[in-house]
C-alpha cells in the first residue's frame, strides 16, 4: 500500500477570500516511488486543487522555473524527490522563494531580479582581438567555468540574508553573473563593470554565509564568484569603499601585528570621524561582552613567521603575473 504523505502548502491569492493575508492549506498526496515535489503538485493540482499556481517548465533541472522553499530551503521542485526529503524532515512543508514578492501561492515576482542582471551588463564587451585570434586555454575556461552554469533560478537570492536586509543588494546570481564576464580573458570593459558593483549594495555587502553556495542546484558556488570579484577589484585600484578598506585593514593588521587590531581596523575602515561616532555603540558592545578590550601591545611572538607567509604570497603574485604575460 503506497504510503500517504501530507503536504503543508504555505498560499497567497490577493484576489481570495483571504485578501493579501498567506495561509496555509494541507493536501494528502499517495508517494509513487520516485516522485519529485513538482510531480506531487501536479497531482495536487489535477486531482486536488486546480487553483494552486506554481511555475514550472522543463522538469529536468535546466530552466530553474521550480525553484521554491522546500522544508525551509531554496530547492528546484523538479529535481527533489520527495522519500529522502520526509526521511530527514519529518513533513513536506512548501512555500515560496523567500525575499521576492509573492504574487499567488508560489509564483514571486522576478523583476528585481532581472533588473539587477541588467545592473552588471550580462554580456561580454571585447576587446580588441589579438592577431591571429582568441586562444582559450583549458585553465582560461575553468577561472568562469562554475559561472557559466547558473540557470537563473533565483534559488540563491531567496537564501541571501544580505538579500534580507537589502532589497538593493545585488544578489549572488548576479555577481556570479558578472564574474563569468570579469574573468573573461576577452573582457575590455572589467575596470568600469568592477567599479559598477563595488559600490553601494554591491559586492562588499556580502555577508558571507555562504547559504547561496548551499542551496545551488548547479554548483555555480555564487560566493566563491563574488570573493574573486573583491580581489580583481581591490587589484584594480577600487578600494574607495567600506568594505574594501576593511579587507586592507584586516591584511594591514595581521602583516603589522599577527592579530586582529580591532580598534585600529575601525578607524581604516571608517575614518576618524566615522569612528568617533561608533563610540557609544563600541561602549555598548564592551558592556555586553561583545568586544574584546583593547590590547596595547599587540603584536604575537614570532611575527617573522607571520610576515614570510606575505612574503611567500607576494612571489607567488609576481610569477602569476609574470605567467599571464
């Protein structure tokens, strides 16, 4: 007898009798062995419920249509069974992406996210071809191999907490998009496009929780992309930014002293007047145990170690950049 399994389905119809309130509503769903979550809502709603709306396409995994909040993960519909997904979680709990606008049950709004794809130009601005054309190498193909993958799910956006915050943040997707074209070798546009998202609600703002590396159905790894966006950009020149100047900061720190100078750091990354005004927050943290005391002499034993590690990287720079030409 084929096991029964009930699904919790979080809806949203502002034209229902519910208004722009969500709710939840359960249905019963018979398991057939293999069934995906996306097989599970069709059956729903065929035989169930033909007012529940979800987008889907291919059923393969490739257009990214699916992508939903699955038992409180981002996750595409098509390619989840659901056996293994009860096994672990106990329930089927489904809903939207979350940190989009949802118009009904689990279609969201996905106009913020094409206009942040728009904002890092997802197209390629050449430069002029050498004579005798392009060579791509096997290594040239690899630096933007994962970025090529992205399916434009949005599964990373919905798992963003910098998303969650700030709705102008760019977004994993669309910096894993910009990386594809930044490490380009056949790029002419890379100091202006990295100059675009270094700014404000761009690539600094993220968190690094690495949720979006999690929940990607592609292995496109969107943080990985977005810390080798930070370091052509900081190899450039653009670091007239918060976040840039806290990363300087923080090598400044460790190469000076071996540790993390924490007060010095906030003023390189703030400036003085930026700094004095953190004072009664900084005062407040130190009364909660939030922020170690300040350390006069900070410097570690051995700092010589510390300082060959630097070293030992500065050449390994040098020989790369030597080895591109």
């Amino acid at each position: 007898m084929r096991q029964v399994i009930k699904f919790k389905i979080k809806r949203f119809d502002p034209m229902g009798a519910e208004g722009n309130a969500p709710y939840w509503q359960a249905y019963n769903v018979k398991l057939d062995h293999g069934m995906t979550v996306l097989e599970a809502l069709l059956k729903i709603e065929k035989n169930d419920d033909p007012t529940l709306s979800f987008r889907r396409s291919c059923r393969s995994a490739i257009c990214g249509s699916c992508a939903i909040m699955i038992n409180g993960t981002s996750k595409l519909a098509c390619h989840t069974q659901i056996a293994p997904e009860f096994e672990k979680h106990g329930e089927m709990v489904i809903g939207p992406l979350d940190n989009y606008q949802v118009l009904k049950d689990m279609i969201v709004d996905f106009t913020p996210f094409w206009m942040k794809m728009e904002r890092v130009k997802p197209y390629l601005v050449p430069k002029k071809e050498p004579k005798g054309g392009w060579v791509i190498t096997n290594e040239d193909t690899k630096v933007i191999d994962a970025s090529q993958k992205c399916i434009m799910c949005g599964s990373c956006n919905g798992a963003c907490n910098s998303q969650e915050i700030d709705e102008g943040y760019i977004g994993p997707s669309a910096s894993a998009k910009a990386w594809r074209f930044v490490g380009d070798i056949r790029e002419g546009d890379k100091r202006l496009r990295l100059d675009r998202i270094s700014q404000e609600h761009g690539i600094w703002d993220c968190v690094r929780c690495v949720s979006c590396t999690e929940v990607c159905p592609k292995d496109v790894a969107p943080m990985t992309a977005i810390e080798k966006l930070r370091e052509e950009a900081l190899a450039e020149g653009l670091d007239d930014n918060p976040g840039a100047k806290h990363a300087l900061a923080l090598v400044d720190s460790v190469k000076r002293v071996g540790r993390l100078d924490e007060a010095t750091m906030t003023f390189k990354t703030l400036g003085f007047l930026r700094s004095l005004g953190m004072i009664p927050f900084g005062l407040k943290m130190q009364m909660h145990g939030k922020m170690p005391h300040p350390i006069l002499f900070p410097a570690i034993g051995k700092l010589d170690e510390v300082r060959g590690i630097y070293k030992a990287r500065e050449r390994q720079r040098k020989n790369e950049r030597k080895k591109k030409g």
